[in-house]
C-alpha cells in the first residue's frame, strides 16, 4: 500500500500542470520548439501543397467574391515568393528556383500591368523576389523595370503614397535591396521619407508610439475606437510593418542614420505584440479587442513570428525574453492551423479590419490562399535559423 501511495504522489509531481486557459499536455510541449529538422519538413510540407494546387505561376487569380480576375503577380502571389524564397535560402530545391524564376520571366520582369510608373506598393511589391533572384543569378533584364520603377520614386518630389500601413511592407524592401545592390544611398533615403510620412504625418501619424501599434490607415485613428473602447490596431496590418522594418533593417549599411530609428520602431512594435499575445499563442486579428472577431489568426501570428525570430537571430532582441512568445506563437501555427495535407487554416481574408475576411476558422478558405502561405514560410524559415 506504502509503494502504491508513492508512485501515485510521484505521477502527480511529473503530470503536466492543469489550470484556467492551458490546454494541459500539449500547452507543455508547446514550451519548446520542434527540432529544426521537423520545422524544415513542415514549410516543405505546406509549400508541396502549395505548389501542387498552382502548377502554372502564371495563372490569373480568381476572386470569386468580387466576381473579378486579378494578374499573378499581384501583391498577394508577392508576399507568396517572397516566403518562397525565404525557404530557398534554408533548402535550395532546383524545383523552388525555378518556379519564383518561371514567375519573375512570364511577367518579363515587370510590375503589375507592366507599368514602371506606378507608384502603388502592391504593384511593385514582386520586385522584391525579382531582386532576389538577381543575386543569385545576374541577369540584367531582371531589373531593368524595378530600376526604372525605383528611379522614378527617387526623382519625383512625393512622399505620400503609403496612404496604408500594408504599403510599408509591399513597397519599403524594394527600396532597400535597390539601395544595398547598388550603393546608391537615394534609394535609401526615399525610403525614410515615405515611411516617416506615413508614421508621422498621415491623419496626425499613424504610428502611437505610445501603445507601440499602428492604425492601418487615416479611417481608423481617433476618435474611432473599437467595441470595447480601444483603439483598432489591426493585427495583420502590424504584422505587415514589422516584417518591413526586419526586411529593410537587414539590407542596412550599419552607419545608416535611420538605423537606430528602425530598430526602435521595431522593438517597440515587438513589445507591444507580446503583451497582446493570445494565452494559446495566437493573436486576435483585432489586438486591442478579443470581442470583436476575435480567435486564431494565423496570418497576423506568422508575421509577429516571423519578426521575433528574425530579432534574436540578428542580435537586435534579447533571446530570454521573447523566445518564450516566438516558440508559443510557432507552435500554435503548426499543432493548430497547418493540416495534415499541408494546408493552412485560419488564415483572415483580405480587407483591412477584423470584420473584413471573415469567418476565420480551421478550414475556412480566404478569398487568395498565397499571402497566408507567404508569411508562414517567412516565418519558418527564420525558426529554422534559430541556434
């Protein structure tokens, strides 16, 4: 009787700790990341699926919703390839290179609507997998239109354009890989120009240093509030800024004078992410609301991941203090919305608020089914580098 009251109170120290919220066991493997070697399985996995479902890059995107037909290289097959080659530099498949290459070639290279005078982000965000690929293999017709797109920005006199926070991530990259491919600093500063615009001026600014989070646009600032009384801060539309800052940071000469600037931008936008963290590892799509569509988001959450991981593994963020809200964060997308079939659920629509794209669920299907995957494999992609 002694030995079996023992080995009852000994099962008790080791089971896993139940309380209000946790889901028990699982919450407990979710305190450490998946071996690297699985990570890497996992983003081969869901971009397969990927990839099997769009054999041609080229295709035209149906928006069944809108009744309407939109060219592949629009910012959402964008944010795709961009991902893509993300996973490229971890696991340089020949069947990767030549996909996001078959891609950039069918498009000759160009913007959407092969307009090189265009000045909506969402155009030009392809630009960033061309400029890739141009490193990798140097072809001169690979930016021919992305310098002269790039050159008009430069010498014309506005700023104005990032009217929304998504431009930031869309547009700002391109400038910065132009600027460290060619050493032309003009890129760079035009750069700051228009994400200081935005931040600082644009309805009063867009950026609430205050509350480290951005409304996504001019209709939401003060006095707008949420149901709960909050301000409306977006989490897809956060998340968006924070992969720009990562993504213009790293192709930053280190005497840069915006450097710090960024760097602080991004560590504030961090900080307040964490805070919003849902207790599954998630984030709501409306930060500040729970009540207003809240649940799983995992376009939002990849991206938030995707910038944690990127700020330990370049020195720019304390390891101890937010690896615990990365690996939470990782986890929830991979025990939670990946499918065994390499899909990926809940994933928010398009639009630019929490009720847009809705309903977010398991096996619900946004209206483009690449952006999702995009952010998912930026994020991997950076786990997987994590030492």
């Amino acid at each position: 009787m002694k030995r079996l009251l023992i080995s009852y109170i000994t099962l008790l120290v080791f089971l896993p700790t139940f309380s209000k919220g946790t889901t028990s066991i699982k919450s407990n493997f979710q305190e450490t990341l998946p071996p690297r070697e699985q990570t890497l399985e996992t983003l081969k996995k869901i971009n397969d699926y990927y990839m099997k479902n769009h054999p041609d890059p080229l295709k035209d995107i149906p928006y069944y919703s809108r009744k309407k037909v939109y060219e592949a290289n629009i910012w959402t097959r964008a944010v795709y390839f961009e991902g893509l080659m993300a996973l490229y530099s971890i696991y340089p498949d020949n069947r990767y290179y030549d996909y996001a290459y078959n891609w950039g070639d069918g498009f000759k290279w160009g913007m959407r609507k092969d307009e090189t005078q265009t000045r909506n982000a969402d155009n030009y965000a392809c630009s960033q997998t061309y400029i890739d690929l141009y490193r990798l293999t140097p072809e001169p017709k690979m930016l021919t239109k992305t310098k002269a797109n790039m050159n008009m920005l430069v010498n014309t006199p506005q700023i104005n354009d990032w009217t929304w926070i998504d431009a930031i991530q869309m547009g700002m990259p391109v400038l910065a890989k132009m600027s460290a491919l060619t050493g032309d600093q003009r890129y760079n500063e035009k750069a700051w120009q228009m994400y200081t615009w935005t931040r600082d001026s644009l309805a009063g600014g867009l950026f609430n240093k205050k509350e480290g989070l951005w409304w996504r646009d001019k209709d939401f600032v003060p006095p707008y509030k949420e149901p709960n009384g909050k301000n409306c801060y977006w989490s897809r539309g956060n998340g968006w800024v924070v992969a720009a800052l990562a993504r213009v940071i790293q192709e930053l000469p280190e005497d840069d004078p915006h450097r710090a600037t960024y760097i602080n931008d991004l560590k504030l936008m961090l900080d307040a992410a964490v805070k919003c963290q849902r207790e599954d590892g998630f984030w709501n799509v409306s930060m500040h609301d729970d009540s207003n569509y809240g649940g799983k988001e995992t376009s939002g959450t990849a991206l938030f991941v995707y910038g944690l991981a990127w700020g330990i593994n370049n020195g720019i963020l304390d390891r101890d203090k937010y690896l615990p809200a990365l690996t939470k964060g990782w986890n929830a997308i991979v025990n939670e919305a990946i499918h065994p079939d390499g899909y990926i659920g809940y994933v928010q629509g398009t639009g630019k608020e929490p009720k847009d794209g809705q309903p977010v669920a398991y096996d619900s299907k946004p209206d483009f089914d690449d952006y999702g995957t995009g952010c998912v494999l930026l994020a991997g992609s950076e786990v997987y580098k994590l030492k």
